[in-house]
C-alpha cells in the first residue's frame, strides 16, 4: 500500500508545476533535440556513414554544424528567385529549436495532468481517505496520460518539425506559430494532430509508470516513523529523477514511432504507426525502436531534478507529490 499526501490547493498546484514544467523544459531540451534527430535521421546509403553516429556526434555536429538561414539581397539585376543561403555556425541556439511549443504547454498541460490524476485516484477510492495500491496508482497516472494528449500530440508535432528542419538544411518554418499555421493551412486541424494515437500510446503507460515509481520510492525512501511529507529534499529529487528515468524506459519505442511518423512528408506512412514500425524493423531491425535511448537517460535524471528542486525553492512542498513528464 501507499502513504498518498493530503491534497493541496489546485491553484497551487497549477502554478508549481508550470513553474517547475517550464524548468524541465529549459534543462532537457538540448537533449531532446538531440533524441529527436537520431530517432528521425534516414537511413545511409550502402557504404557510407550514417548523419549522426551516436549522441555525442549529433551533439558535436548540431553545436558547429548548425544551419542558420540567411536570405540573399536581391536586386532586379538577379533572377526573380531570391535564394537562401546558408552559414554554418549556430551553435546553442540549435539545440533550443523548437522550445517555444513546449514552453506555451507545459503550464496548462501540467494543470490537466494533476487533474486527470486525481480523478483517476478518486475513481478508485471508495471514501477519500483510502490509501491506494500501486497498481491503482499506475492506473490512475494512465489517466492522467490520456487527457495530456489533447495539449502534447500538436505541441510535439510542431516542436519536432522544427528540430529536425535545420539539419536538413531546408528551412521552412521559421518559428513555432509559423509551422502551426502551415500545418493548418495544408491539412487543417488532422495536420496539427498528426501523430496523437502515438503520443497516447507512449503517455498513458509511461505517466502511470512514473507515478507508480515515484510514490514507491518516496515510499521506501521514508525513514521508519517519519511522514512522505518530511522527506528531505535531496530525497525527492532522487525519488523524482529515478522515476523519470522509468517512465522513458517505457516511452522510448512509442516515441521513436511518434519522431518517425510526426515528421514524415505527408503520404508516407498511410497506414499510420504500422507502417513505421514495418519500415523500421525491415531496415533497421528491433534496436532501432530505441533510437536516442542515451540522450534520453542522460536527459531524465538532471531535467526531473531541477523541475522537482525549482518547485520545491519557490513554492515548498506543493510540488513534489506529483509530476508529469
């Protein structure tokens, strides 16, 4: 059985865990940029090198090799065509690329992951004060997966689209709101939400994962006698990272799929993820499915910890029951 903490005020709740959301992004989106461009770099031609041989390579490559636009001066001398050039050189800033979607989302996404927690916590229990089991929880943190999808799938649709854009050296997008809008206009509000079975099907196991995970380690972190709510906080940010780390142990195939499929050119896979699933395994066999697993371990440790400890420095203990990632 679990110790679950008294619940807490939802306004609170809501400003925790954007503020320490927004920290998280900061902390790990250089590493999931990083995991989103191995998970989508194509296949090498026999014989020659693939575009990134591992994470550091991609790390190297993004912070020298970066591709920064730079539209030519035309004059009418010049063909009618202005074309863009390009300069190498970008460094950090390309390891930020597409930030600005998953900073927008993170506060309400946040507010609706707890949420959907709750709910599934209270649907379990039959008077308020019963103490869940495990399994109970997992359930209720799958809930809380289902009703993050509606604020992840175009968040992660349009943030990957723009990860990977620079290294292709085409750039079409030059700004989150920019690639909504083409996605809109091309293909409508099925275009924005392209890929939300995949984010389903990578959250709802992974968020019951993660909260499964970090009550049992808050749990058996407790000192005999002591209270969760006493735990110091070394002890919660330890609980909080190990927990990140489960949870994408369980995300990484579904979300490697979601990299694939959200960033194909549009016909492609139209059978949707059973396509780039047969396409993945026939190329590249079972291993493929965890593409970026390296950047993605680097990643979850650091970027659940300082979420859990900026939560925790500006708002006490509000934030540290619960988390999404």
């Amino acid at each position: 059985m679990a110790e679950q903490p008294q619940p807490v005020s939802p306004v609170k709740n809501f400003f925790a865990g954007g503020f320490g959301g927004v920290c998280l992004v900061f902390v790990g989106h250089p590493l999931d940029t990083i995991k989103v461009r191995l998970q989508t770099q194509p296949l090498p031609q026999p014989g020659q090198p693939p575009l990134y041989s591992g994470t550091f390579d991609c790390f190297r490559k993004t912070l020298t090799r970066e591709v920064l636009p730079q539209r030519a001066i035309c004059t009418p001398a010049k063909s009618v065509s202005c074309p863009i050039r390009h300069r190498n050189g970008m460094g950090v800033r390309g390891l930020y690329k597409g930030m600005a979607a998953p900073i927008i989302g993170v506060t309400p996404m946040f507010a609706v992951c707890f949420f959907g927690f709750g709910l599934g916590k209270k649907l379990q229990q039959k008077k308020p004060d019963d103490i869940l089991t495990y399994p109970q929880l997992f359930a209720a943190g799958m809930l809380s997966g289902v009703f993050t999808t509606a604020i992840m799938a175009p968040g992660e649709r349009i943030k990957c689209l723009l990860q990977i854009q620079a290294a292709t050296g085409e750039t079409k997008y030059s700004g989150s709101l920019d690639c909504a809008k083409q996605l809109y206009r091309e293909a409508g509000i099925r275009g924005v939400y392209k890929g939300t079975v995949l984010t389903l099907m990578r959250d709802v196991p992974a968020s019951g994962m993660y909260f499964m995970t970090y009550e049992w380690l808050k749990n058996i972190l407790t000192p005999e006698g002591k209270s969760v709510s006493d735990l110091s906080v070394p002890r919660i940010l330890f609980a909080g990272g190990l927990a990140g780390i489960f949870n994408w142990v369980v995300a990484i195939p579904p979300d490697v799929l979601k990299s694939r499929f959200q960033t194909a050119p549009p016909g492609k896979y139209p059978n949707g993820f059973r396509d780039v699933l047969r396409e993945l395994i026939r190329e590249e066999g079972v291993a493929s499915l965890y593409k970026g697993f390296t950047a993605v371990m680097i990643r979850a440790f650091p970027a659940n910890a300082v979420s859990r400890l900026q939560s925790h420095v500006a708002f006490g203990d509000v934030a540290t029951h619960h988390q999404c990632l």
